[in-house]
C-alpha cells in the first residue's frame, strides 16, 4: 500500500486539474445570446399558432438561423413561419430589449408541440474566438 501522503499529492493534483480545465471552458457555459424570454401571446388561429413574445439580446452573438420544429410521436419536422413585423428571415436584432411577432403555419392538431429554436455565433474569451450556440427559445404545447 502507497503511504498517505502520495494518495493525497495525487488527489489535490486531480483536483487543481479539475478546477484549470472548468476555469478554461467556463466562458464557453456561461454565454447566452439571450434572456428574460417573456412570452406574451400564445395563440392558435385558422391559420396557425400566433406567438408574441419579448427577451434581451445580448451584444457578443449574432443569429445564424431561426427555425420551427413541430414534434409529432417524438419525431421533429420543421414548419414555415411568418414574421408579423415583417422582418427578413434570420434578421439579427440589435443588443437589448426585443420584441417577437411570428405565426408558425401548422394546424393545432397536427403535433404534440412546437419549439422555436435558434442558432447564434458568440464571441468568447480572446480576441477572434467565438462558439456556435443553439437554443430553445420556448416551447408551445397543443394540449
């Protein structure tokens, strides 16, 4: 058996190793491209389901993609959307309080429920690094 004092040197080395490697990709989990999603509105119509809703954009991402994704039994389609403030597709919104006024073209009873989900390049760390970040916005329920 190993004396005491080597089993302690390997553990608080482990340790130290554990706390360098989380410090490094802390940046990485703690970047958000937004916040304080708020939804306003939720409403299904003969055309489909309305969604209004506001969140914080924050200055380090700008959005690659906006997409729908309709679950019917657990297997995901995307549907098409229109953006009620006419906004062209992936328009990146500037930093701070936005809005969302978007009518997702599915009929209620076609799926389970409905996400909408984004795509944001964000800049982390140094100069030059960035990380791609997919989200779920918020999710819509048709029961």
């Amino acid at each position: 058996m190993k004396p005491m004092y080597t089993r302690w040197l390997s553990f608080l080395t482990g340790v130290a190793f554990s706390l360098l490697l989380t410090a490094s990709y802390l940046p990485v989990w703690t970047v958000k491209p937004y916040a304080k999603v708020e939804v306003l509105e939720e409403a299904w119509t003969d055309l489909g389901l309305i969604v209004r809703a506001v969140f914080t954009k924050n200055d380090q991402c700008k959005l690659i993609d906006f997409s729908v994704v309709a679950f019917t039994d657990g297997i995901p389609r995307y549907v098409q959307f229109e953006d009620l403030d006419g906004l062209p597709e992936n328009h990146d919104r500037e930093a701070g309080r936005q809005g969302l006024n978007i009518l997702v073209l599915s009929e209620y009873d076609e799926q389970d429920f409905i996400e909408l989900r984004t795509r944001h390049k964000c800049a982390v760390g140094g100069e030059g690094q960035d990380i791609t970040v997919t989200k779920v916005f918020s999710r819509h329920d048709t029961d």
